[in-house]
C-alpha cells in the first residue's frame, strides 16, 4: 500500500460518521441481498416424510408432498399445512413468512391492516406485508441506483475525457450536444414514452442512463484541460506515446479523484429520482416493491400513517447515510487536507 493511499483511508476514517454509515449502509444492503431468506412465503427447507425439499430453489408441486394438484404448493393455505403436518413432516420458514408479492388472504382486519404480531409494519391496500415490500424495495433502489451510476459514470466520463483532452472543435461540438441534450424534458419524454411503451426495469434503466451520464462530463472535462498540458503527458506524447494509453494510463487517474467524490451523491441521486418516478406512476411496472409505490399508498390511505412514515424513514435514512459517505470519501481525496482529528 502506497503512502498516498494509506493516507486517503486515515482521511475517510477519521470522518467518523462517514466512516460508520457506509458500515451501515453494507450491512443493510447484505442482509437485502438475501431477502428471500428474510421475507419469502416459502419454507427455506420443507421435510414431508423422511425428504428434503427446498422451496427457495426448486419448485415443489402439492402433489409431491401428498396432495392432489400438480401446482406449486401454497404455503399460506391451511390446508397445506396440515398436509405436512399429517405426514409428520416439518419446515423452516424465513422470519418473515410473506413475499413481497404475497397477499394474505387469511388477514384478520380489512387492508391497508394496521401494525401486529402477524405483520411488523402492516399491510398495504393489497393486503400485502408492508416490510416484506420494504425489503425488497430497498434492494432493488440500491441495486438499481448502482447500475445506473455505474452506466452513467461510464458514459460521462468517456464524454468528458473527449472533450477535455482534445478541445477545439471536438470540445465545442461536444459542450452544444450536451447543453441541448440536458435542455430536453426528461419527465415529459417518459410520460410520452410510458404511454406507447410498457415500462420495465431495463427500458426505465436505458431512459435514465440517457439524461444521467451528464453530471460527470464537466468534472471530467475539466481536470482533463488541465491536465492535458502537465509535462509528464507532453514527455509522453513526445515518446509517441498514443493518445488513447495517455488518457487511460496518464490523465484518467488524476481525474477519477474529483469524479469517485461525486459517485456517493450520484447514487443518492439516482435513488431519489426512482423514487420520485414510482411516486408519480412513471416508474416501474405496476406490484414491483418500490419506495416510491409505499409512499404513494401513504398518500392515497392517509388513514394508514406506517405505510408512509415506512416509507419516508427508510428513504431518508437511506439518503443521509450515502451523503455521510460522499462527505467522507471527498475528504479522502481532497488533496489539501492531512492527517486530521477525528471528526464526528
């Protein structure tokens, strides 16, 4: 390990706060990586005299564990389980023994059902667990957010190292291009395209992908003017070095410093802007867990408060943790600050 990075991890780790919110943040994001071992309507191991099923990864037909219909077997159906249980058999469920798509038949009070022992955090207007939704919304937000920040980051960056590197004319067409392209309605083009297209994950990704990549090509653009000029890249050029290898090898490392500062909020960007698409009926295809759909029924059933304060928590926690590590990542990388207190 280099000095120079030694010294940036002392610097991310003394912002304390940043430092334990992206600790946080993994956590929570681990365990929603496994959410169908949390929240799954389905046992994560099934025993129906003396075999082993497992639920989670195979398909297991009412038939197979002595019933008659050659369907998947519903594990919320009283009748199935006492279907196991006349066979003596035995099944570990997940501690949250709902889908996020599951709809309890069988709840007590109507929906949305307020907060209980059989539902933590009550049910939507679907009579669907209201945490099982959470859950899975968190991890596809993230998962979502990353891809696109990935994609777009990607793009920008290739933008921008363009038009700072060379200049002239490619950097005044390429400045044109992307003023008129950020002048474009990005809410009015998807309300268009959302009524002649069905939306779905990968069409919603590409449409954002095309407004997103923005954010990086004035950052990028210009720590590349200043750089294109440095002596070690004029030697290098002098070496017949081409100009692709410089970019890469050369300019692209010194600039990724201000853009690896801006990926946090970026992501927290890219979250919000899901959210706020779902929110208004823009974003993904109808029953997907979304944020933005558990606050858009907090707002349609006013009567039942935990469907949008679950909602707004978990966003706004989710918000500031990734802001607590972009201010601890741009203290990392800021080149002026040195072994530093603690800070909190």
């Amino acid at each position: 390990m280099t000095p120079l990075v030694r010294r940036r991890l002392e610097n991310f780790k003394a912002n304390r706060r940043g430092y334990y919110s992206m600790w946080i943040f993994l956590f929570l994001f681990g365990l929603s990586l496994f959410a169908e071992f949390l929240a799954n309507d389905k046992p994560i191991v099934l025993s129906v005299d003396g075999r082993l099923y497992f639920p989670i990864f195979e398909h297991v037909t009412e038939q197979e564990i002595g019933g008659e219909l050659p369907i998947e077997a519903d594990y919320t159906d009283p009748f199935v389980l006492d279907l196991i249980e006349s066979q003596n058999g035995w099944r570990i469920s997940p501690p949250i023994p709902y889908n996020y798509s599951t709809i309890d038949l069988y709840i007590d009070a109507s929906a949305p059902a307020p907060p209980s022992a059989r539902h933590w955090l009550g049910t939507d207007d679907g009579a669907k667990d209201t945490l099982a939704r959470l859950i899975y919304g968190f991890r596809l937000s993230v998962l979502f957010g990353l891809t696109l920040t990935a994609l777009a980051s990607v793009i920008g960056v290739s933008v921008g190292a363009l038009q700072g590197y060379f200049g002239g004319l490619v950097d005044l067409i390429g400045q044109r291009i992307v003023e008129i392209w950020a002048g474009l309605p990005i809410l009015l083009i998807l309300i268009i395209l959302a009524s002649i297209v069905e939306p779905t994950v990968y069409w919603l990704l590409g449409i954002l992908v095309m407004f997103s990549w923005m954010a990086l090509v004035s950052v990028v653009r210009a720590e590349f003017l200043r750089a294109r000029n440095f002596d070690y890249v004029r030697a290098a050029r002098s070496l017949g070095v081409s100009n692709f290898v410089i970019m890469r090898r050369h300019v692209l490392p010194n600039a990724m410093v201000a853009t690896l500062t801006y990926l946090p909020f970026i992501l927290s960007g890219a979250v919000t802007t899901l959210t706020a698409l779902d929110f208004l009926g823009f974003g993904l295809p109808a029953g997907s867990p979304s944020l933005g759909e558990l606050m858009q029924q907090g707002k349609a059933n006013l009567h039942a408060p935990w469907l949008g304060l679950t909602g707004f928590f978990t966003l706004a926690t989710m918000l500031c943790l990734l802001i607590f590590v972009g201010e601890a990542v741009r203290d990392a990388f800021d080149p002026r600050r040195t072994m530093s207190s603690p800070t909190r």
